[in-house]
C-alpha cells in the first residue's frame, strides 16, 4: 500500500476530530427544566387544572395546538371539550397564554432545552410579559 502510514494516520486525525464532540459531552447531561406556574392568573384559580392532564399536556401540547388551529381555521368551531367533558375556547392567546403569560419560563424553557422552534408566534403577538 503506497503512503499506507499517512492514509492510516489521517484517519486516525480524522475520527479524533469527527468524534471529539461525543467524547467532550459523554456523561454530560442538563438538568430537565420545570416549567413555572407562578404566574398570578393561575394563583388566583380554585382549581388548577389545566384543559388536559398535566401528563398528556406534557407530550401532546403541540398536537392539540395543531388539532385546535385546524378545527377553529377550516371547521369555525371553537369549541373544545376535554376528557372530562368541561368546554374551553380554542385559543393559544386567550386561554393558554391567559394562564401561562410567562412565556420566557414556561414555554421557553423547555423548548430551548428540547431545541425546538415552535412556529406559534409566527402568527401569534406574543405576551407582554412583567419586568418585576
């Protein structure tokens, strides 16, 4: 094999580069964040619950946003009846952000950490949120 030493040294450099990242992080793990529910509208509420479990919340938040934009867009209806037949209005700004307005420590948090860029505010103003 003609240069078979530098063809074997250059792979060598080259999985010593290509693998450094998995080698640097290895065991490294973040800490999962948990999302904030301080704000005041939520203190203020008898019952806190949310329009689903806090499980299913959780795992299927972004589907039942997409479920909630497709009935309320093409269907009009804005109407939605959780599992436990109690009715809400289909809206990201008037309900979930009613109660969830710190968007910075709720929403954010666990989208960055997932690295994840929902495209909800393409559309959507986004919260005010308080200095204090």
């Amino acid at each position: 094999m003609y240069n078979g030493g530098k063809i074997i040294a250059g792979l060598v450099v080259f999985l010593a580069i290509f693998l450094f990242p998995f080698y640097y992080n290895f065991g490294k793990a973040n800490a999962k964040p948990e999302p904030k529910l301080n704000t005041p509208v939520i203190q203020q509420l008898a019952e806190k619950k949310c329009v689903e479990s806090k499980d299913f919340m959780r795992q299927e938040h972004m589907q039942l946003l997409n479920d909630w934009r497709d009935s309320v867009v093409r269907d009009g209806n804005r109407i939605y009846v959780n599992a436990e037949g109690k009715k809400f209005t289909m809206s990201l700004q008037n309900t979930c952000l009613n109660c969830h307005s710190n968007k910075k420590e709720f929403c954010d948090s666990c989208h960055n950490y997932m690295a994840v860029k929902p495209y909800c505010f393409s559309c959507h103003i986004q919260p005010k949120e308080d200095k204090s």
